[in-house]
C-alpha cells in the first residue's frame, strides 16, 4: 500500500497541476497573511479605545457612592476582535460588535426639567449592521474557510478525477490489479497519495501566510491560538478527505475521465456554490422576522401595566420604608422586564439563524465555514458567547453592589433607590471588571455535532468509493 | 460542407451525457431559486406599501408646516430577480425637508427582514448564470479540437475541401446553439414564474432581454475560452484540467483577490474633517445671518420670550461621518398663550427670512459633500469595479446590473428624483406663501391641508438609458468575443496536425 500511495506522490509531483495548485494557495495564502497584517492592528486598536473608554466610564460610576453604581451600571461592552480574524472572516461586517448598557431611564421630570424620578442601567442588544453605505461590488473575503471550503475542495476533486478513470484508459489499471494486491489497498493507497499531495502545497502556503502573519510585530498569537490553527489545519484535512473520496468514488464508477470531471464539478458546484445559499434563502422565508415597529408596540403595553401596579409609591415624596421598597421594585422590574425584551428579540431572531444554519448543514461546505469559524472564534456562535459573557458580568456586578450594601449594617438594603442604599465610599478598585473571553472546550463542544456530520460525510464516502471499486470491471 | 459540419456537431453534442446534466442542473437551480427570490421580492414590496401607508399617515398628522415629515420610499425592483446589485442592500427610505439634501448616504431601510440572516447571502439568476454558463461554455469546448485530434478524425475533416476557419464556425455554432438550449429553456421558466405573480411592462421584457443578450455574450466568451485552450493543446486531458484551472481563476479566485489585494485609499478621516469643516463654515454663516436677523428684530436669544412663545427648537449640524448637513426650525407648540400673541408677526417675518435661508444654506453644502462623497465612498467602488472588469465575470455582472437597473446609477436615479422632488415642495410652499403664513409655526386657527402637496412618483429609467449604461460593457463583452474567436482562428490556421 505504501508503494502505490509513494507512487502516486511521485506521479503528482511532477504533474502540472500540483504547480498550477502551489502557485495558485500561495497567492491566496500570500494575499490573507497581507491583508490581515494590515487590517488587524486598526481593529485591536478600535477595540482597546473602546475599552478604555467604557472602563474610564465605570471608574466615574464606581467612584462615590454605591447608589451611582446601582444606577448608571458599567460603560457599553465590546467584543475583542479574535486573533484568528484571518482564518474566518464570519461575516463580522454584519454582527454588532457593542453590547450597550442604557442610560437610566427617566420617567419624570419636573417643570424645570430637573430628574424626579429614574430608574436604573439595563442591557440593550443592538441590531445587525445594515451595509446600506457601502456600494462596492459584493465580493466573499479571502479567509482561511474560504481557500479550504472553495479552492481546496475544488483541487480535491482535480486530483483524483482521473484517479481510476485514468488509469482504466491508458491501461494500467489492469496491471496494477494483476499483481496480488488486494483492491481496497489500492483504493486507500490512492486516497493518501491523493491526500499527502494536496496538503503538501497547502501546508506550504499555511505556512508561508503563519510566517508571515507571526512575525509581524503588530499581530501577535499566542499559544492557544497555535493549538486553535492546529484544530483548523486537522479540519482542512478533513474536509479536502471527503473530496478525495467523493472523486475517487465517481472516478471508479466512470469509465472516461472527462465525464468523471464534469460529473464532479456539477456536484462540487452544487454542493459548495449553491446549496448554502438557496437553502438559508428557503429555510429564512419559513418565519417572517418582527418589525421594529412591532417591537415598540409590543412594549407600550408592558410598561402601561408595570405603572399601574407601582401607581401609588411612584409619585410620593415620601422616604419611608414601604415608598422606598415600591419604587426600588418598580426600577427593577422595568429594568429586567426590558432586558428580557431585548433578549427574546435576539433569541428569536438567533433562532431563525440556527434553523437556516441546520438546514444548510447538508452541505459540507458551510459545516466547515461553521467550524472553522467556531474555533476561529468569529461568526454567530462567537456573538452569542460574547453575548452570554456580558450577561454573566451584568449578573456578577449587580451581585456585587447587592453584596457591598449587605456588608454595611446601618443600609436599609432597598437597591435602586438613593435613599435605600449604602451610604459608605467604594473606590473603583474594588469593582469586578468586565473581560471577554473565549473558552476552547467550549468551542469543542458547541463544534461536536457538526465535527461528526463531517466525518460522518467522509466515511459514507469512502465506503461508497470501496464498494465501487470492488464491483467495478476493468 | 459548412451545414453538413453543423449537423454533425449539432447532433455530436445533443446526444451527450454532459448535455443532458447541464439541462438538468441550470433547470433546476433557476426554477428554486426564482422561486425563492419571487417570496422574497413579494416580502419587500408589502414592506413597502406597508411604509408608505405608514409615511401617508405621517405626513397628515402633521398639523403645521414647520412640523412636517415627508418621507419617500423606493419600490423594490422587479428586475432584482435577475441580478440583485445594490437593490436590497442600499437605503430605500429618504425623508424631503427643505433644510437637508436627500443623499443616498442618508437613506434607511424599511425592511423587516432579520438582519442577521444576512450572512446567508441569496444568490440571484444572473449569479446561478455566472457559475454555470462559464462552466458548460468549458465543458462544451475542452474538447473540440483536441478530442477530434485524438480521435484522429480531425485529420479526415482537414482532408475535404473545406477551409480551418469554416471548421471553427461550425463547431462555434453548433455548440453555442447547444448552450443556448439550456439558457432559453431556464429562462422561460423563471419568466414563467415571474410573470404569474409579478406584473412586468413592455420595457422590462425589453429590459431582460438585454440581460439575455449578454448571458449569451458571456456564454459564449466562455466557449471561446475554452476553445482556445483545446486548439492550443493536443491532448483532451490536458486541455480539461487547464479549462477547469482558468474557470476557477476567473470565476472564484480573481474577483474575491482583487478585492483584498486593493488598498482603500488615502486617510479618509482627514478628507472628512476637511470637509466637515468647510460645510460647518457655512453653516456657522447661516446661524450669524440668522443671529442677525433676530437682533435686528429685537428678539434674540435661545431663552428670550420669543423663542419660548413659539416652542422654537433651532439647530444646523452636520454629521461627521456621512456629512450630512441639516438645519432645522421648529416650532413645538399647540397654542400661543395670549401674552404671547404680539410675537406672531415677528414669527411670520422670522420663518419668512429663515426658512429659504436654510434651504438656500443646504444647496450650498451640497455640492461641497457631493464631491466629497463621490470621493470617499463611490471612486473606491469604482476602482473595484473596474478592476473586477478584468474577469468576464466582472463585465457580465456590471451588464446585467446596468440592464436590471439596480446598479449604482440606477439606485441613485431615485435620489436625483428625491432631490428634484424637494425643489418641489420648496416650490409649493412658495407658491403658498406658506413661509410667511401663520400655519407654519402654530395650527390654532386652522391645520395645514396636505392634500394639494405634490406627490413623489419614482419612474424607474428608460430602457435607452438602461441600454445606454450597459452599452460600454456589452462592448467590451463582443469585443473579447471577436478577438478571440480571431485568436483561435490563427493558431489553428498554424497549427500542426
């Protein structure tokens, strides 16, 4: 087996596709390293401005009193651009990078505009971005999940078309099968060499574009980013296996290998062009998404109610104890009743997304653009965990100021309103700050399903290239 | 000898496995996709009715002039089915004020959809032609000449009477009528789904059948490619992997690699501030004029009686990403207090002098921004543009697009419409004397009657001027074809067999 996957090699080698292949990753390769080189310092930069303001913002609340604090809540969150822009893009155009912590809502005023009555921070998930500014021609970025998802797949299937097909034509088939090789043997011995050809220009131009990208002084990668690469360069292999095997099956199954070519591309233009967009198209018309509109309405309504119920603590002046507890309740609720909007609204509209991304999950290629993009950590699943990240903090700081005022006996304990709160200093210091973060097991296991669909793919694949072969005549 | 050739060709490549796969393929992908595209055209048009139902009933709430908010909508294009372009992806939504210039940087959207589904981009026919065209123009092609040298019978034809450039023409025929086949047959359907749910006019059957003109341009710079590749080499498999190699070159690698290879040029930041400031300078010459004004008139300042008596709310900014300058006087008040009723004759000679003044203010910035926008967000688009011209593909899709009208001119003809449209207001509102008229600050002897404002109607362009804007490319498309098809022609004159 050993020999035919060494002669195979050899064969590739010196074919002019394997130049044409190397020139061409290179390029691709080349282009990525460059333009991320270029583009990622002004993104990490754009993120720690943004940082530093909203931590200066959180400085400001925290430095006084606690009720200010309870109030105004931390500055916006941003989510950190990953290292790993380059290896999936993960339409990060379209994804909202902020996640905005609202000024306390004011619900009275009296006439000479001076704040009577003010409630306390929520989160606010913004909208997608609309592209409505930008007029250029659509074009996909150059990533990593593109060379491999398109190009790559793409060579697969140039390497192994004529892998039988061609062989049964010059004759040679039957004298490699006179020997007394077993015929899986040579099929798997087919499948390596075609495999061990493709990733030796890939691995290059990886290569070439890391060392590239890691000695740049402006991009730096850190050790769990390695690994991450390492989980990306395994998938590649993965992916450009199951296009091995798709040729090599159809290779077997035909007898010239010009209609085993055109019978590949067809199914490579299907399955890689088509398939993912027209499923989301079909699977995003099921649902009809709400309105901005319909999402004000819905919460008109709410808040109607919410001030019925609070009506008589609301406008008293009075600080007693029951007043205070009535309008610290009413400052909470509507807090929470409005971050709970906010939530099911992105729920709602993740959900669509999920649903599209399960029906095009047939499709090998966009299984991969997911994964890549999981471990890339950009993408969808990337924002929900940012998201999930500032829910944690919210929670985490809200306990905090709960614990600080437990902590000073002469506090009535009614958060939310001045009068109810600690009275005592809290120096910025002592506040948790907010840091995001990715998690890898995480990422493994939000990745498993998808991760075994592929291999899933590749082994139906092989077995059906093998039994093909073993049936076929030659 | 020549129709003899093309029959043989003709029924060589009917009878193909690789004919019948095409067929099958280019039907099926068209006829699910337009389905597709036809639910999500129907989507946006009942959006849009539904704003301009919305926008109907805005207007009318408005009780005075100076409260007013026209909002105009732009009609999804019923052509976007065919090629999408900047349709679904620029702002279809522009308010008509006389203190602000309608600019495509300054429109919304009032779509509904989920914006994240984004990330799924919906793929157009022109998209599907694209891909699939320029492979089967490959497929049809690799071998024509290189298969028959193979085959050994190109040296029987070469051995009749016949010239080498009548051999080519047959062999271009025949395929192309081959081709052709799949691209009318895919077509009808689409049309066929179209025109049950869709009303098309006379124009836009004109219109596609423009697009379906270049398709077959494009089509067949495709087959000349390939061609070319099957005349230069001598063996079939050679010539497929390096038609399969240009294929994925021009079709996948080149456009998306221009684009990344492209610096966005210059600090466009800096040029911003430049112009920011420079609009700001007039703006600052707006709000003295006006200070002046008020002075003179004994009613300065922002907390004098005057301005209280009539609820003013004045303000001139300019927005320093898109540029927009806006200068707006309004007056929120539902009655006037009867102390205050001595300021009513200085309000109508304020809003007399005021009020062209800031439209005057506006036209004044505009051509400072417009230049200043062109530069910044439309020449890099250009650039692109041109650069992706390089590729068929880049030529096909700015054809289709300038045919459809959803390419830039045609987006920004509603704009320029828009504009004119705020020239017409301004007009009515002179005509009414409404500047100098009571209704503009305060409705309490009477509401404005909107229903002798003029209404905004968007025509799409002509087909001329779609022909026009497409005519430069369909050149270009015919030219590569003719050179081409000369190239082929002249190796293969030279050629060996």
């Amino acid at each position: 087996m050993w020999h035919i996957t060494k002669r195979e090699i050899y064969d590739n080698l010196n074919s002019l596709r394997f130049a044409l292949t190397t020139v061409l990753l290179l390029a691709l390769m080349v282009t990525n390293a460059v333009r991320h080189i270029r583009e990622h310092p002004k993104r990490v930069q754009t993120y720690r401005d943004a940082v530093t303001e909203s931590s200066a913002r959180l400085t400001a609340h925290a430095d006084g009193s606690l009720y200010k604090l309870a109030q105004y809540g931390p500055g916006n969150f941003y989510k950190k651009p990953s290292s790993l822009h380059f290896c999936a893009n993960g339409g990060e155009s379209i994804l909202p990078d902020t996640i905005k912590v609202g000024d306390p809502p004011v619900f009275a005023t009296d006439s000479e505009n001076r704040v009577i009555l003010q409630g306390v921070w929520s989160l606010s998930y913004p909208d997608a971005n609309l592209q409505n500014k930008n007029v250029g021609p659509k074009v996909s970025q150059v990533d990593w999940a593109f060379i491999i998802g398109s190009i790559l797949s793409l060579i697969a299937l140039w390497f192994t078309f004529d892998a039988f097909s061609g062989e049964r034509e010059r004759g040679t088939l039957r004298l490699m099968l006179a020997n007394s090789i077993p015929r899986h043997t040579v099929l798997i011995g087919k499948f390596f060499g075609a495999l061990i050809s493709i990733s030796i220009p890939f691995a290059l131009a990886a290569l070439v574009n890391l060392l590239l990208i890691s000695t740049a002084s402006t991009v730096h990668l850190t050790t769990e980013a390695w690994g991450r690469l390492g989980i990306i360069f395994a998938l590649a292999l993965l992916y450009t296996s199951l296009f091995v095997a798709l040729g090599l099956l159809v290779s077997a199954r035909v007898q010239q290998s010009a209609v085993s070519l055109m019978i590949l591309l067809l199914m490579w233009v299907t399955l890689v062009v088509f398939m993912p967009s027209t499923l989301a198209s079909i699977a995003s018309s099921f649902s009809p998404a709400t309105s901005f509109d319909e999402f004000w309405k819905q919460r008109n309504p709410i808040e109607e109610d919410l001030w019925d119920k609070y009506d008589e603590w609301l406008w008293s002046s009075k600080v007693d104890d029951k007043t205070l507890r009535g309008k610290s309740a009413f400052f909470t609720e509507n807090a929470e009743r409005e971050e709970r909007r906010h939530e099911e609204r992105l729920r709602y509209r993740s959900s669509q997304v999920y649903r599209a991304r399960a029906i095009t999950s047939i499709s090998p290629a966009t299984l991969l653009q997911h994964l890549i993009e999981g471990f890339a950590g950009t993408g969808f699943e990337r924002h929900l965990q940012f998201v999930e990240n500032t829910q944690r903090y919210a929670r985490q700081l809200r306990e905090f100021v709960a614990d600080t005022d437990r902590a000073d006996p002469e506090s009535p304990h009614i958060l939310g309103v001045r009068e109810g709160m600690s009275k005592k200093f809290i120096t910025p210091e002592s506040v948790p700050r907010f840091e995001d973060t990715l998690n890898l097991s995480r990422d493994f296991n939000t990745a498993a399903m998808e991760l075994l669909l592929l291999t899933l793919f590749v082994l139906v694949l092989l077995s059906g290239a093998y039994l093909a072969f073993v049936r076929v005549e030659v | 000898m020549l129709k003899t050739l093309i029959r043989r060709e003709l029924l060589d490549n009917l009878m193909t496995s690789r004919f019948a796969a095409v067929l099958l393929i280019t039907l099926l992908l068209v006829v699910a996709n337009t389905v597709v595209l036809i639910q999500d055209y129907e989507q946006r048009l009942e959006s849009y009715n539904g704003a301009i139902r919305t926008h109907y009933q805005e207007l009318r709430a408005a009780k005075t002039y100076s409260t007013m908010a026209i909002l105009v909508d732009r009609a999804p294009n019923p052509l976007s089915i065919f090629n999408v372009g900047l349709d679904k992806r620029l702002g279809n939504l522009v308010g008509i004020y006389h203190g602000f210039m309608p600019t495509l940087w300054n429109a919304q959207m009032h779509g509904t959809d989920n914006p994240f589904i984004a990330f799924f981009s919906l793929i157009d026919i022109v998209f599907i032609f694209e891909v699939v065209l320029s492979l089967m123009g490959l497929i049809f092609a690799y071998d024509a000449i290189a298969g028959e040298r193979e085959r050994g019978t190109l040296r029987l034809v070469l051995a009749q009477p016949i010239g080498r450039g009548q051999i080519l023409l047959a062999k271009y025929i025949s395929a192309m009528a081959c081709l052709l086949v799949p691209l009318i047959l895919s077509l009808l359907f689409a049309l066929l789904l179209l025109m049950r749910s869709i009303p098309l006019s006379t124009a836009d059957f004109l219109r596609i059948a423009g697009i379906v003109f270049a398709s077959f341009a494009y089509l067949s710079l495709f087959y000349l490619i390939g061609l070319l590749i099957s005349v230069a080499t001598r063996r079939t498999g050679t010539a497929l992997m390096l038609a399969m190699f240009v294929w994925g070159f021009l079709i996948l690698v080149y456009p998306n690699l221009i684009r990344a290879t492209v610096n966005p040029g210059g600090d466009i930041q800096a040029r911003t501030k430049i112009v920011e400031d420079q609009i700001q300078q007039i703006l600052d010459e707006y709000e003295r004029e006006r200070q002046k004004f008020l002075e003179k008139e004994g009613i300065a300042g922002e907390t004098s009686e005057f301005s209280k008596a009539l609820g003013l709310h004045s303000y001139a900014f300019v927005d320093p990403v898109t540029l927009m300058s806006y200068v707006e006087n309004i007056s929120l008040i539902s009655e006037i207090h009867p102390e205050f009723e001595q300021y009513a004759p200085s309000a109508k000679r304020y809003y007399n002098f005021v009020e062209p003044l800031s439209a005057r203010t506006v036209e004044k910035t505009w051509h400072i921004r417009k230049q200043a926008l062109d530069e910044i967000y439309v020449r890099q688009a250009e650039t692109d543009r041109v650069l992706l011209k390089f590729s068929p593909v880049g030529v096909y899709d700015a054809a289709t697009q300038a045919w459809a009208g959803t390419d830039l001119e045609g987006v920004r003809d509603f704009f320029s419409t828009a504009r004119r449209y705020r020239k017409a207001v301004i007009d009515y509102l002179y005509a009414k004397e409404a500047f100098s008229s009571r209704e503009w600050f305060i409705a309490d002897k009477g509401a404005v009657d909107w229903s002798t404002l003029p209404q905004f109607t968007f025509e799409r362009s002509t087909v001329g001027t779609n022909a026009k804007r497409a005519l430069p490319d369909m050149f270009l498309l015919l030219i590569c074809n003719l050179a081409l098809f000369m190239l082929i022609v002249l190796i293969f004159m030279k050629s060996e067999v």
